[in-house]
C-alpha cells in the first residue's frame, strides 16, 4: 500500500454517483481525482448490489487503468458457514470481474464485529472471525493467493473484538468513522455525547502498524448541510434518526466558523490534520467536490484553537438533547 497523501475516493451509495447511470460524470470525477492526486477508490460489493464496482472497472478501463489503489469489501450473511472460504472467494472473483482487475489492493470485511453474531445489524462473532477455517483464515488464503495484497476491517463493531483480531497481526488496515461531532475513534468522549463510542481505536491501531482510513468525515453529508441521500432513508447501518440529529449539531457549529470557511471545510480539514489518519475517504459526486477536497488537503491543518472550540461545542450535550 501506498500513502503519498490523505485522499482517497468513496463510492458508496450515500454520493450516489458510482451506484447511478450517469457513466459519463463516473468517468469524469475518477479522472479528476486521479489528477488532482487520489489515490484510492474505496467501494464494495453490496454498493449498489456490484454497481459500484462496474462503474469503477468500466472508468478504469476507458482511463487506460490509471495508477490507483482500490480496495473491496465483502460481506457474509449469517449465520457464517463452517467454512466461509469459498464463499469470500466466489464474492471477491465476482467484485474483480467487476472491476476488471486482477486483484485488490485492500479487501475489507464489511461486517461489523461484536461479541455474538447481530449485535448491531449484521455484525459476526467474533468467535467466527479467529476461529480454525474462519473468517480470518479464508482472508489470508485468498492473500496468499494473490487475490489481495492486503486485508482490513471494517471497525464499526466492538472496540475490544476488533483489537483481538489486529493483535493477530494479520490484518494490515481498518476503515473506522471519524469526524467532528463524533470522534471517538480518535480521543475520549464524555459519556452519552455520541451514538457509538469507537474506543479510541485509531491510535490503538497505528501502535500495532495497522493503516488507518477515516469514513464518515461528512457525518453521511450531515456536515456538509445535505438532504438525506435515497441510502440514508432505508439504511440499519447509519440511519435517518442519526442524520438528523447530526444536522441539528452539526448546525451549530456553524457560527464557530471564520469568515468564508465552510462547515463541509471544517469537517474535512479536521480528519485531514489528525497525524495517526493514512487517509481521508469522502463520498464524491461532482469533479467540483474532488477539487475541493485536493485543495483542502493542500491546506495547512485546521488551526488548533478553532479544533478545539468545534469539539467543545459538538461534545457539550448529549445526543439526545436538542438545544
């Protein structure tokens, strides 16, 4: 894996653009932001049930396979077979078939890890991850395959499951959410202030050498003052209810911010400044917002004062409050 700068594509359905029909604007914002110095494309086989992955291969494709990383995920319904190998074979041949690739970069597990399967919607045993002929052995055959260069997970689950299953030292990255009205991914919180504590796992994994992606820096695009994507009206992952408390907070955050800085800005430059972050995964739609993002990130990192002030503000009440 490389780590040249912080950005990094997401083409999930929340953008909505790699999971559309619009080919010609997938092939526009993949150029873009392989211009302006992207470089990874995140995607999985459940966006848009393989439409993300298509779109991505045919972009890819009609760029003459521009030098970008991209990585995949997959995600098993349970309960999880005895043996869940060919089953993440068949899921990840399928994805690169999509994405006219030999292989993957980064394959994640897109399940969610907790102490018994479900949890959280989805979420596996962590039993079932570490066990013989479980989900971590599938992973590394397929690695040893060739089929992966490198494995992750997908850390919205358990904080203490997921770090189990990095001190293997088998796993070479997480994807975890990050962003300025809940970042406990990356530093304590007081009690009640955040839908899910995350457990400060981010510094947790840079000590064990594990790579870090942050998702969700734009709370679902709750930070960027958007409607509700079509995905956040039906999602069990990350759903309405929490989109809308997170636009109320994330709205009075607004009047904190200086002159021409915008709270989409902020939000950015605040995952962007955190040093232990490999890098920045953001939703893009538009070749406007891909050079955004690359002129944020050419931005010197948000200014410590007004860091503090935002999270001050963000953490002072808990989520259920209103005012």
């Amino acid at each position: 894996m490389e780590f040249h700068n912080k950005m990094g594509l997401g083409a999930g359905p929340i953008a909505g653009l790699m999971t559309g029909e619009d080919t010609a604007r997938q092939v526009e914002v993949i150029r873009a932001a392989v211009e302006n110095g992207f470089e990874w494309i995140d995607t999985a086989a459940g966006y848009g049930s393989g439409k993300s992955e298509t779109a991505i291969g045919r972009a890819l494709q009609a760029l003459s396979f521009p030098k970008v990383q991209v990585a995949t995920k997959f995600r098993l319904n349970s309960p999880v077979s005895a043996n869940p190998y060919p089953i993440i074979r068949d899921s990840l041949l399928a994805s690169l078939g999509r994405l006219k690739l030999p292989n993957c970069e980064l394959l994640y597990l897109h399940n969610a890890i907790t102490k018994s399967e479900g949890d959280i919607p989805s979420s596996l045993a962590v039993e079932d991850i570490l066990r013989p002929d479980g989900v971590l052995q599938a992973m590394c055959q397929l690695k040893q395959e060739g089929l992966a260069r490198n494995l992750a997970l997908t850390a919205t689950g358990d904080p203490e499951c997921n770090l189990r299953v990095l001190t293997t030292g088998k796993i070479n990255a997480i994807q975890i959410p990050y962003h300025l009205l809940n970042p406990s991914a990356g530093m304590s919180v007081p009690p009640g202030v955040v839908e899910f504590d995350y457990g400060e796992q981010i510094p947790q994994a840079k000590k064990l050498g594990v790579r870090v992606f942050a998702i969700r820096v734009l709370a679902g695009g709750a930070l960027a003052m958007l409607k509700p994507s079509q995905h956040t009206m039906t999602t069990p992952y990350f759903p309405l209810d929490l989109f809308r408390k997170d636009t109320f907070r994330g709205g009075r955050l607004r009047s904190l911010l200086p002159k021409g800085m915008e709270l989409q800005e902020a939000a950015i430059r605040f995952a962007l400044s955190n040093p232990d972050i490999d890098c920045v995964l953001a939703g893009l739609g538009t070749v406007e917002e891909v050079k955004d993002l690359a002129r944020f990130a050419s931005l010197d990192p948000l200014d410590e004062e007004l860091k503090g002030k935002l999270l001050e503000k963000a953490l002072s009440k808990p989520l259920k409050e209103k005012a």
